[in-house]
C-alpha cells in the first residue's frame, strides 16, 4: 500500500537494532524517504550520517521528531515506556499531527499499557531478531530478512497506523506478525526471556554469585562448545535484560517455575534410591530431543 | 618420548571421537602405527578402512584387541564400563602381556571403579571437545587441537601406561591433563552435564514432557538464536546422555542443586512486592556477565 509508506522516520535510540532498520531503509530509499536519529550518547547517530545512513543526527528528542510521520523508539523496555510517557506529555507538541508512533522493545503489555494512558497513537512492534554485538557499530541491513516481525495495535491505532508499521517491517525483509500484547509476552518469556535467566542461573551456580565458587577454575579449564552456548545470553546487555524482567515479570515467573518443576523432577530421577535408571534417563532425553525436532525449523 | 608410542591401538567404539584420533593419528603415522578398530554395528570401522583411516576393521571385540599395545575403549559411559568388565574377564587372555587400556567417557570415578575392580592396566582419559555430529561421519583430525584431555591413571597403571596415554593425547594435538577422578567428575559436572540438564529442562518446560504446552506453536514462531543455542545440548544423543546422568548422579545432583537455588532467587526477585526491582536485576545481570567476562576463554 503507498499510501502506508512514512516520508520522515525518527528514531529515538539508535543501536543494533535502530540501526539495522535504518541500514535496511536506507539502500533502496533513494532521496523520497528522510531518516533522522537521536540516542542519549549520540554516537550512534553520528557514526550513521558520516556513513551516510542517516540525512540527519538531531541534538534531543524534539528535534528528531519535528515533521516526523513515523516515530521509532529503539530503546531497552524501561527507557522505552519512559519514551512513551515524554511523548504524550513535554514532547506532544513537537510530534506531528498524523504521527504513528512505534517500538522494538523485547516485551509489549507494558509498553502499551504507557501508550494508551497517554493517548499516543502507538503501534508496539517487536522485531523477533538480533546478534551478540551491541551497539550501531554491529547493525547489518538484512538482520530482520525473513524473521518474525510482531505487530501489537494500541488502544488509539487505526487501521492506517497499523499499515504504516506493517510497512516499516515489510521494508525491512521482516513478515509483520498481528498478535495479542499479552501472548506476546507468554511466547517471548518461553523462548527468549527465561532463556536468559537460565544462562544467568547457570553461570551463577558454575561460576559464583557474590563469591566465586572454589570449584570454577578447574571447572572452566573443561569448559567447551556447551558451556559456551549455554552462557552466552548471558554475555548481553543488562539493563536491557533487568528491563526485560521488569516488565515481563508474571509471565516470566511462570517460565521460571516450570523449569524449576523439571529441574525437581531431574533431582526426583537422580536421587533414585540404588542410583538412577538409565532406561529412564535415556527415555527421558529422547522425548525432548523427539519434541525439539517435532518443532518448526528455528534460525538465528 | 619414543618408548612411549604404541604399535598397534585397537578401539572398542568408533564414533566421533574415535574416528577423529584415528584420523589424527593416521595422517603421520606411516606404516610403524597399526590402527585396527571394532564396534557393534561395524559401520564406522568399514567406512574408516575405505577411508584409508584404519588397517583393519575387526568383527569381534576380541578380534580387534588381538597384539595391542594400546586398546581406545570409545563408547559412552555405561558401555565402556561394561567393556571393561569383559576386558577383565572372558576377554583378558586376548590381551598382550604390555596392553594399556584407556577410554574417552565423560565420567571417570565410575569408570576407574570398575577398572580397578577387575584389575586392568588402565589409565581413564577424557579429551574435552566435541562437534553437534555423531558417528564416524562427522570425525575431523583436527578435533582435540590445543584442547585439554583429562587423564586419570587406575590403581593398577605405571608410569610407562600412563606416558602411553600421554602420547595418545599429545599425537591428536591435545594437552594431557592429570586429575582425580572425583575432581574431573564434579567439574565436568559444573561445565557440561548440568548445562545438558537445564536444556532438556528447558525443553521440557517450553515444549512439553508428556504432553505438548498449549502455548508452545505461538513460541516457536518467535524462537530466534537464543532459543537455538540454549536447546543444542538436549538435541545430542540420548543413550550418551543418560550414561553420562547415571554414572554422575552425585556430582550432577549437587550442581542441579546449586542452579535450583539460583533460580529461587531470581523468583524472590521477580515476586517482590510492587514489582521487581530493575536497579536490582541490571547489577545481578552485570555481576554474571563479569564473572563471565573474568572467566578463562572457552573455545569449542
């Protein structure tokens, strides 16, 4: 629909994600479509104008959104609802009168909850992609290509501001998924969120908490390809990830007691008097690996 | 040191890990080192002697340890024990005189038990690396470079078994590393068994045990490489898994242990009255994220 497509995009925050939309934007773009940035360091911003991805790097939030018909928040959870909050209050004068406003945050009951007591005509977006690497530095234009792009109406959108953001994911390579805020947050907990509290745990029980355990040095000269995997969300940003679980904490918690309830039943089969039964054992592992496979394909 | 090398290996298993030493082994080998292997279905041994990777491919235990100065017992962990059960008894007068008999399990407390048990010259090893492939198929000479390989001599072994172990390891470009066997167990335990532990469990509380979650078709289409990395370990094999479980159940238990209490504490964390508290979780998550960062390099 050419009637969806935005002539000025803002973002607000400008890393991996930002920009790898904006990467994504900017090859076919031409000169009908202006992208505009800021970020609370602005380094982002200023790196992606010098590599002419970017036609503007703005100094604050008002001036990024000054003639804007897109807003892009992209931002950790926490900062993202702050966002919002300045939007629909000092900054609703700066923002354009047919302005659809949008994010890419992990989670989305809380980021709409925010959009809607402030009336902000807000589309939640959360774009199911990323890498390891932080920061616009790591931004690649095809990161969202062929990925799940999850499209979340607020209270205020019409169906002219749900197309605007459909067409931003579309642009992106993404395929815009219509879902409910609070499933969105169910699936994410299972498949991202508790993820990243497992690998916490792990390296918290192998590694140490406030201590280090005596047993790690030994443990981490063994260490191979297992543990690497198995820590590696844990190597990420934290306060994206204390955002994260700050507003997804119900559901999370959910996620986390069903594992601690496998784990009790891993400790119930371990603690079998005479040892453990291997048949069991065995029998148990190959029903999750049978289960894993059943699965729809999954890519990075 | 020259006395140490062997003349002839025989290995009792030939899947990933025995198919990569013997390729290791085999590319300077010449004609002085003779490599002969059995397994029980005699794929690997087949398609290594086509290979030109073996001298023989032998259709009985007994048949492959025949004039071996060096048998490689490479199966999983209830296997080898039981192998060594027969190398100490219907199959000891097959032996030479000089044997050695080592193996690569994942566990060794257990496996030295019964080494010792039978009274066999048997020094346990553990080489430390893998590959997500199984079976001779997915071997690679250069699977054990600059990887530690853990060796733990039995009551019975001397000097001389103990550097022809050595030798093994240093030959496929490994770092023989002495250990107690309890030692070796609780850190594999740490590093290894308990991330496959919480990956099953994870599977188990995302996709289902018995029974599929409703929520996990909405899961999987958001699962991304988090969700990949964190359930690689529950996709290995399952009989190797269930050994491994059932021959560590002490060691494994404390360490399931140590991240059930871990996870509690996130739940305390996440159950706070008003809320969780983000200032909290952004410095528990930077804290293992240091930890982390501190930690020794781990490489596959």
């Amino acid at each position: 629909m050419i009637d969806a497509a935005p002539r000025r995009i803002a973002f607000l925050g400008f890393g991996l994600i930002a920009g790898s939309i904006a990467r994504a934007l900017a090859e076919p773009s031409g000169d009908r479509l202006a992208l505009v940035a800021w970020s609370p360091s602005g380094a982002g911003p200023r790196a992606a104008l010098a590599d002419r991805i970017l036609d503007a790097a703005a100094a604050d939030p008002a001036a990024a959104i000054e003639g804007a018909d897109l807003v892009v928040i992209a931002a950790p959870p926490l900062e993202t609802i702050d966002l919002i909050a300045r939007l629909g209050g000092p900054l609703r004068g700066a923002l354009a009168p047919d302005v659809v406003v949008t994010d890419v945050a992990s989670t989305k009951a809380a980021v709409l909850a925010e959009a809607d007591a402030v009336g902000v005509r807000f589309v939640g977006g959360h774009p199911m992609a990323g890498r390891e690497v932080v920061g616009y530095a790591g931004s690649v234009a095809d990161l969202f290509v062929d990925r799940p792009w999850v499209v979340v109406p607020g209270a205020a959108a019409d169906d002219a501001a749900i197309r605007r953001v459909e067409w931003l994911a579309r642009s992106t390579g993404a395929r815009p998924v219509s879902m409910d805020a609070t499933v969105h947050d169910a699936a994410a907990a299972a498949v991202s969120h508790l993820p990243l509290v497992l690998a916490v745990a792990l390296v918290e029980a192998v590694v140490g908490g406030d201590a280090e355990r005596p047993g790690w040095p030994v443990a981490a000269g063994l260490a191979a390809s297992g543990w690497r995997d198995m820590t590696r969300l844990a190597r990420g940003d934290a306060r994206m990830g204390a955002g994260i679980a700050a507003t997804n904490a119900p559901a999370l918690l959910a996620a986390v007691g069903e594992v601690r309830a496998a784990l009790d039943a891993w400790i119930a089969d371990l603690e079998q008097a005479g040892g453990p039964d291997p048949e069991r054992l065995e029998a148990r592992l190959r029903r999750a690996r049978e289960r894993l496979e059943r699965a729809p394909t999954t890519r990075s």
